[in-house]
C-alpha cells in the first residue's frame, strides 16, 4: 500500500504536485488549488501538533472506519468534510500565500516528517481515528493528498 514514508510513493506525489500549477481543474469540492496545497499542509500540522483538533470520533470510527481508509477503500468525494480548525468557510485553515511558496512549504513539512523530526514524535492521535502509528500516519498522509490531487485531476 502506498504510503508517504515510501521514497517512490513520495516522488510520485511531488510529481503530481508540480502538475496542479498548470494542469489541475477542480472536479469536485469548494476549495481552490491554493487552498488544497495549504489544508494539505495543515494536516502536517495536526501530526506534529501544531494545529489542535478535537476528537470527534467513536469506537466504530477508531476501529473499523480506520482500517477501511488505511486499507484503501475510496470514500465519497463529495461526502467528506473537514474539521472545524480546518474549514475555510467557517474562518479555519492557514491561508494561501502564493502558491510555489506554499507548495514549498508543504514538501518541507512532507520531508520533516518523512526524516523523523522530533517534532513528529510521538505523532498526535487522529480526531477521529483515534491514536495512530508513524506507518499509519504515513499512508494516511498519501491517501489524503491523493484524494486532494485527484479533485484536481492530477
């Protein structure tokens, strides 16, 4: 399974994040690409701690929705919001600067995480799938940025 702390899958999803500049056309959702590279980012954030969430999840969320989504199974592009800390239109998530910058700034946080900054260390627990392992960490880090970039069709 494709994971973010795979050195392939990484280059892959750098590839696919140089392609949004020019080719990316939103398929779904309210965010802009500037917003989507920043929200992305922003979850790097919630590993580390830098940004809080509170838990909203349950015993079936941290149990059996958790190993669905590690384990690849797609969820609606259209029925899936995110957290309140998060959302833009309720005055949440960093702002986009400009977007080479911000894309820069995500690959610096990709590559804090991916080399084991201390700051990932012990990687905050998800808000809604509970506590989660770097390994775990890693693949939902991909499954996320790869739902995003595929709303941009790249």
């Amino acid at each position: 399974m494709k994971n973010i702390l795979n050195t392939t899958d990484k280059a892959e999803l750098y590839k696919r994040l140089d392609r949004l500049i020019p080719e990316g056309q939103q398929q779904w959702g309210k965010m802009t690409k500037e917003q989507v590279i920043c929200h992305m980012a922003d979850q790097l954030r919630l590993i580390s701690g830098e940004i809080e969430a509170s838990f909203e999840g349950n015993i079936l969320t941290k149990t059996f929705l958790k190993q669905m989504v590690l384990l690849g199974v797609p969820a609606p592009p259209e029925k899936i919001s995110t957290y309140e800390s998060l959302d833009y239109t309720k005055g949440g998530g960093t702002p986009p600067t400009k977007m080479e910058a911000d894309i820069g700034t995500l690959k610096k946080l990709i590559e804090e995480f991916v080399d084991g900054n201390s700051r990932y260390e012990p990687p905050k627990s998800h808000s809604i799938f509970g506590p989660m392992t770097r390994q775990q960490w890693g693949r939902m880090v991909y499954i996320h940025m790869h739902h995003h970039l595929k709303q941009f069709n790249v």
